[in-house]
C-alpha cells in the first residue's frame, strides 16, 4: 500500500487537518510546485497509477501496466465526509493498494478511510510513504518527500547518475526484466475489503428496515451506522445515514450499492469509499 502522490496527499492534509476546502487547497499545492503542470494527472489518480503500475510490476514480477489499475481521484470529496471520518476514527488518503496471492493480482489507486493507528495515516503534507507487507519480514515503510524542487531534483539526478554509471560498465538497456509469472488479475469476488457509505434517506418509518434487508440478503453485516437529520432548509424531510459494514468481497459491495442507488427510500448515495487498516 502506498501514498505515492505529493499533491493530494498535500490537499488532504489541509482538507483533513485544517477543513480547508478541495479548492483552496489545491491552489496551495500549485503554488509551492508539488502538482504537476496540469494538475489533472494527480487529483485524479492517473500519477498515482502508473506508479503502483511499476511498482506492482518490480514487487510481483508480472506484468501489470496501467490499464489493470482500477483508479479514482479525489477532486469531488467534500468536507463532510472528512468530519464523519474523524468521528470514526478515521483518516482520508488517496492509496495505491497492490496485492499477490494464489498468482493473482490486483492494483488499484482511490480514496480511502484508513484507520487512524495506521502507519499510513500518519503521513501528511507532501510526503510519500510505501507500506509492504512482506511474507517473512512482516510490516516495512519506506518515506520520505514526494513532490517539491529539491526532491525532485535529487531523483532526476539520481537517474542521471545511474545512466551515467551503466553506460561507463557498458550495461544500459542490458537489464534482465522478463516478468516471472504470467498476469491474471483478481476476480471481484476474491477482493475484499470494508466499506463506508454516506447516504440521504428519506425519513419515514420503515426506511431503515428496508435498507438493512438489502445488506442483509448479501449477507454483509454492519459494523457502525450512524444517524443525523440534515440540517438545510427544505431539507428536513431526508435523514443523513452513514454505514460501516465489515469486510466482505468486493462484488458484494458492487451489487449491495447498486441496490441502494435504485431503492425508494434511499434518495441519494452520497460517496462511499473502502475502509483499510487493520495490520496483518
Ligand atoms: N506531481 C507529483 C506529486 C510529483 O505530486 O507527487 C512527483 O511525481
């Protein structure tokens, strides 16, 4: 797991931290250089991509390239859903998530409620961080700044340096990188995780009744559920529900929040987002 992009993991600090706005916060980001020119490619994941594509690739030894990772940003998150997090006990990250096992691969880059005891939550600003879970070894994290003039000057050099070196050794373009096991990505139903959900439910009797049945019938069960009227005016007809469910695979969470997107009572599903955190 890891934050490998300075720019959000700046904005969701300030967002976090600071309740500054996804807006301001940007700005704030451009103007000490941690975004690139167009800060696209970092509030929507694509930078955080490709580096959990090579990442993924140098970790597993498979082919992974960018269009297996599955990849969402963070530039429609809203305050709200940072100050229900704190309540939980929770920290938003943009996290590039890469795991192997049985052969099988999966990589993703979205955010993500981590528990707040994580050693990835406590990462802030524009600082970068890998967490790897290794087989023998257990947990290791390697940080450190991830975006700004001089980092980013010190790993271009870096590269610089290495060109140089393998050309006077003559081994440029020589270096052995056959993948050792064939790609196949993981299914859906073998992805797992916990997930949260902000919804605005209509306020009558029944509506929570109907809403925990089609939890239920997939057989996902609650960790949390919390209640809170919605405060605007003309608003007071709809209950503010937020659920935590325990883990479960992911086509369950894909079907459960289908079913809720296409149920009466449930006027709007507001965000959702996976949940990680606890260390293996
Ligand atoms: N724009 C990138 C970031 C720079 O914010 O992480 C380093 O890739």
């Amino acid at each position: 797991m890891g934050i490998v992009n300075g720019t959000t993991n700046y904005i969701l600090t300030k967002m976090d931290d600071e309740g500054v706005p996804y807006d301001d916060a940007l700005k704030e980001a451009q103007e000490l250089g941690f975004a690139e020119a167009d800060p696209t490619a970092d509030v929507e994941g694509l930078d955080a991509a490709r580096k959990m594509a090579i990442l993924a690739r140098l970790a597993f030894s498979t082919p992974v390239d960018l269009n297996d990772v599955e990849v969402s940003g963070i530039s429609d998150l809203e305050l709200t859903d940072f100050q229900y997090g704190k309540k939980l006990g929770f920290t938003m990250k943009l996290i590039g998530i890469a795991n192997f096992d049985n052969n099988q691969v999966e990589v993703s880059v979205q955010p993500v409620f981590l528990k707040s005891d994580h050693p990835l939550a406590n990462v802030k600003n524009e600082y970068n961080a890998v967490y790897v879970n290794g087989e023998a070894v257990g947990e290791t994290m390697f940080y450190g700044p991830g975006a700004g003039s001089l980092p980013t000057a010190t790993a271009v050099m870096s590269d610089v340096v290495s060109v140089i070196k393998n050309k006077l050794l003559g081994v440029n373009g020589h270096r052995f990188t056959k993948p050792r096991f064939e790609k196949v990505l993981k299914k859906p139903e073998n992805r797992y995780g916990q997930f949260y959900f902000r919804l605005h439910v209509k306020d009558e009797v029944g509506a929570f009744t109907t809403i925990s049945s089609l939890f239920n019938q997939l057989n996902i069960s609650f960790e949390r559920i919390l209640q809170a009227p919605i405060k605007p005016e003309n608003r007071n007809e709809l209950a503010e529900v937020i659920v935590v469910t325990h883990e479960t695979s992911l086509d369950k969470f894909k079907k459960v929040l289908e079913d809720l997107q296409n149920v009466e009572v449930v006027e709007e599903v507001k965000s959702y987002f996976r949940i990680e955190g606890d260390v293996e």
